[in-house]
C-alpha cells in the first residue's frame, strides 16, 4: 500500500485519508476496551482503598489502590498513539470518558435505590459508592486534561523524529 503524504507549512506530515481506508486495524477495539476498563476500575475499585506497603528505604507507605492501574491508561494511551495515531488515540479517550461517565451514573442511581426492606446492606454500600460520581468527575477532569496533552506531545515527537 502506498501512503501519500503531504508537508505542511508547520513541518507537520499530513496522511490522506483514502490511503488509510484500507488499513486494518487489527488490535483497535481491544486495546480501546481495554483502555475503558482500565480507567474505570482504576477509579471504582481502587479509588476506595488505602493501601499500605512497607517500602525497604521509605518505610510504610501509603496510598489508593487506584495508582497501581492507572499509569497502565498512559502507556495504553502512548501504544494507541503511536500505532494508530493521534485522532484514534483522542477517539479512545473519548470513549473512556464516556464510560466513566456511564459507571459513575450507574453507580449514583443504584445507591438512590431504595433497598430491600429485609437488607441490610445499604448503609456500607452508600459508603463505598456513594463517593463513586465525585471520584469520576474529579478524576475525568484530570484524566482528560493529562491524557489529550500526553497523546498531543506524543504525537508531535514522533513528526519531530520523523516515526522513530
């Protein structure tokens, strides 16, 4: 396949858009859900939880599970942009986003259920998810703001090297 491209006066290489038509796009909606579930568990499950490790130098530390997974929605972010590109990449953080945003309505709708008479449950469940839309919206924002400039310079450096 022969992609053309053209030189843009600010040095950026534009590819046109029926060179690409063909191109398969073999690991695209994997990776994407995968980036999805990352994001998402990253905040409802781990964003609950402190941890503590004892670090040999630092001794105990401590912090939200959360940050064990989330550094892997960057590196996801960085292989999307450099193998896809960064309007898919952007796409995929589009899709993220919206996937929190759906988790975080879900989970506000099912803790302002009302409960079963008979469980007893709801008090601990409140407490758990209740934080969830908070946790999402404060998290989207940081999210969306570091990831967009992440797969933005990501996608500069790799013109500026010319694709190496």
């Amino acid at each position: 396949m022969d992609i053309t491209a053209t030189d843009k006066p600010e040095g950026i290489v534009a590819i046109e858009a029926d060179a690409l038509a063909g191109r398969q796009l073999r690991y695209y909606d994997f990776a994407m859900a995968a980036f999805a579930v990352i994001l998402i568990c990253s905040n409802l499950i781990g964003a609950g939880k402190p941890a503590q490790l004892v670090v040999p130098i630092f001794g105990a530390v401590t912090f939200g599970a959360g940050i064990l997974f989330f550094p892997l929605s960057y590196v996801l972010g960085d292989v999307l942009t450099e193998v896809y590109g960064f309007a898919r990449a952007r796409r995929v953080v589009w899709v993220g986003f919206a996937a929190s945003v759906f988790a975080a309505a879900m989970s506000f709708v099912v803790v302002s259920l009302p409960p079963s008479p008979d469980w007893t449950g709801q008090p601990a469940l409140a407490e758990v998810f209740g934080q969830v839309p908070r946790i999402f919206f404060a998290s989207i924002a940081a999210f969306w703001a570091g990831e967009m400039a992440n797969a933005f310079v990501l996608a500069r450096m790799k013109v500026w090297t010319q694709g190496r």
